[in-house]
C-alpha cells in the first residue's frame, strides 16, 4: 500500500511536466482506489488534494510562459467556440458574443468555430442539428462577427480537430477527467454519460492547440477546462518537444444574466420557462412582456444589491449592459421610478438594442446557400491552418 507521505514524496520529486503531471494523477487514483478499502487513509485523501493544488501554478490559467521562438502566431490567436443551440438568447450576446465581436478589433488572428461534434454528446435530431447550426452562424453574423477578418466555421468539417483529440487523448489520465467538475454534474444529471461526454473536454483542449492559440475567452465555469488544455501543451512539449503554446484566459468583465423567473439561477435555453429568457429573436411585444413579467421584490426603490436584491439586480445588469454604461448609472437613470416603470425603461433598452441583430438574423436565415456558402469557407481557411500542424505533430509523435 502506497502511504500518503509516500505519494507527497513521489508528487515532490517528479519532474515538472509529463513525469510530473502523470505522478499526480497516477498517486490520486491509487489513493482514491486504496480509500475504498481503507478508511484511515480517507482522511488523508485532501490533505494529498489540498497538496497537488498548491504545486501546481494558478498564474498559467492567465499568463503562461513565454513559448518557444516562431511558435505562436505574431500578436498572438484566440480561438473559441459555440455549441448549435439554435439562435442565442441576452445572456449569451451580453456574456459571450459581445467579446468574440470586439476581439476581432484586438488580435490579428482569431477563429470561430460551431462545435457541432461537442453538441453530439447529447441526443440530437438530425434536421433539427441542421437547421440550428445555419441559424447559430446567422445570429453570430448578425452580432458583428466579420468573417473577412474572423475565420467562422463549423467544427466537424475540419476532421483534424477528432484527430488532435485522438492523440491528446492517450496523454490523458482518466482520473484527470474524472475531477472535472461538468463531468459529475451531467453523468449525474444522465444517471452514466457516454464515453463523448466523458472525453469532450480533451476534445475542447485539441480545438484550441490545433491553431495554436494564443487565447481563448472563456466563463468562469470553463476554466477548468482551458487548464486541461494548458497540461495538455505542457505535457506534449515534455515528451516530442516544444511545439504548442500555452493558451492563456481571456475571462469576461460581464456578469452573468440570471433567468428572468428565477435570478438565483443563470438564463439558459434550456429553461422550461418560457418567461425566464430572452432570445435574440424576440419581437419587441415579448421583450416587453417577459422583462414586465421578471421577478423582482416588494421594495419599489431601484437599487444594486445582488445578494439581497437579485431580481432587480439582474434588471440593474441588463440595463448597463444593453446601454453601454456602468451600474451606478443605470442606478442613477432609476432615480424617482419605482420597479414596475424601471421595467419598462430597461425593456426599451433592451429592445433598442436587440432589434437590428434580429432583422439581420431574419434577413440571414432566408439564404441558406449563403450561410453554407460561408462556412464552407470558413472550413477551409481553418484547414490551412490546421494541416501543417497535425502534420508535424504526426512527425514529432512518429506516424511519419
């Protein structure tokens, strides 16, 4: 039996990189696997977790290392990617979409991608699959993205994004997918999740390396998941030798737009109340409807609260981010109205400025021979720049 202090001597003298990352994980599963059997090692089991984390550097998931010469595209790449839910609701434009459009001014290199095979983890109608990822690129035209100067595409047209995947795979513990928070949290939610759920975020980690990508916005929720793409760079690097960058998080300022029914929880298109979400789409007679509608409190004041007022809170949110301005401004727009008239200040804006993105998206959607069009493009700009990196990473591991 491998005794805690053992497995700590074990993580403190391997070698940083490959040897490092694969004794951690080796020592965690064979601790979990002993604690089944073994109750006084149970309570050792977090003082060994609690001493991986502090080995491990927290700086990397935002400014990683300096990368080999003539490895990372000048001015860097941000690469990200949108699964083809359909048209995207407020909270996505406000947390996401803005972003993407704005960093298309900051970096000289970014892509875009639909990540059609990431959406295959759950069960999907084909037509329907079809249809929604024509309307996913109509509403990402429709929000600003360029695709002169943004490479947009969708993921499974690109087949060396599966490939990259394969490979990174075999350098990836299982335990190391096991502690990701999104895999408990949806094989629970299945009762036992397929082997794609189980992989995908290998999968998210060889989106992003395929282009060696320099950055990559992502949520709060996702960081786990870019820090399996950074191990990953690492872990490559160690064993064929420098090749890939370590992206680094380019984390959003906006805060989440909560369900207009329930502020506790985020707004989702998958909310089986219809009345909790905004989508790009709506006429403005909804808008209104669903922001009169939204739960708030008994207070009439306006005020910024989170904690206590959420509701209200997350009109307050709404508000400064539909109007380009900062809470305490939109506070101060509110002085003298109680929350039914604020309502209706914050629907207006809100209609102000979803109703262009939504003609557009309209205008978009009736040429679908445009939008495939489009993408195929995409799919092969991306492949140009694809090729010749899984070409030399088929050299380095030595398919050729």
């Amino acid at each position: 039996m491998l005794p805690i202090e053992g497995a700590v001597m074990v993580v403190k003298e391997a070698d940083v990189g490959v040897h490092y990352e694969r004794a951690v994980w080796h020592v965690v599963a064979t601790v979990v696997s002993y604690s089944k059997m073994a109750l006084p090692i149970r309570g050792n089991v977090k003082y060994l977790l609690q001493f991986i984390q502090k080995r491990r550097s927290p700086k990397r998931l935002f400014c990683a290392g300096q990368c080999a010469d003539g490895k990372e595209p000048p001015g860097g790449r941000v690469f990200s990617g949108i699964q083809p839910t359909g048209v995207p609701h407020l909270g996505n434009y406000l947390g996401a979409l803005e972003s993407w459009v704005s960093l298309q001014n900051q970096y000289p290199s970014v892509l875009y991608s639909i990540v059609d095979l990431h959406s295959i983890t759950q069960p999907q109608d084909q037509a329907l699959l079809r249809v929604n990822i024509l309307d996913m690129a109509a509403s990402l035209l429709a929000c600003g993205i360029n695709p002169e100067t943004s490479i947009l595409f969708q993921q499974s047209q690109v087949s060396e994004h599966a490939e990259l995947s394969w490979i990174l795979g075999c350098l990836t513990s299982m335990p190391r997918l096991r502690h990701l928070p999104q895999w408990k949290m949806k094989s629970k939610q299945k009762n036992e999740g397929s082997v794609g759920l189980y992989t995908y975020p290998v999968l998210q980690a060889a989106d992003i390396l395929l282009y060696k990508s320099t950055h990559v916005p992502v949520g709060e929720d996702q960081v786990q998941h870019l820090e399996l793409a950074q191990d990953l760079a690492r872990i490559f690097n160690n064993t064929y030798g420098d090749f890939f960058p370590e992206p680094r998080a380019l984390l959003s300022s906006t805060r989440k737009v909560k369900s207009l029914r329930d502020p506790s929880s985020k707004m989702s298109k998958s909310d089986p109340q219809k009345m909790a979400t905004v989508n790009l789409t709506d006429s403005p007679d909804d808008i209104v409807l669903k922001i009169r509608r939204s739960v708030t409190d008994f207070t009439s004041e306006v005020t910024f609260d989170p904690e206590v007022r959420p509701g209200v809170s997350n009109l307050v949110l709404i508000h400064a981010a539909v109007a380009g301005c900062t809470v305490e401004e939109a506070v101060g727009w509110a002085k003298g109205l109680d929350t039914g008239k604020y309502k209706q200040l914050v629907a207006d804006a809100v209609v102000q400025r979803l109703t262009p993105i939504r003609e557009e998206i309209e205008r978009l959607r009736g040429d679908r021979g445009h939008l495939e069009r489009l993408l195929a493009h995409g799919a092969q700009r991306a492949r140009e720049l694809a090729a010749p990196v899984l070409k030399e990473v088929h050299h380095r591991v030595g398919f050729c």
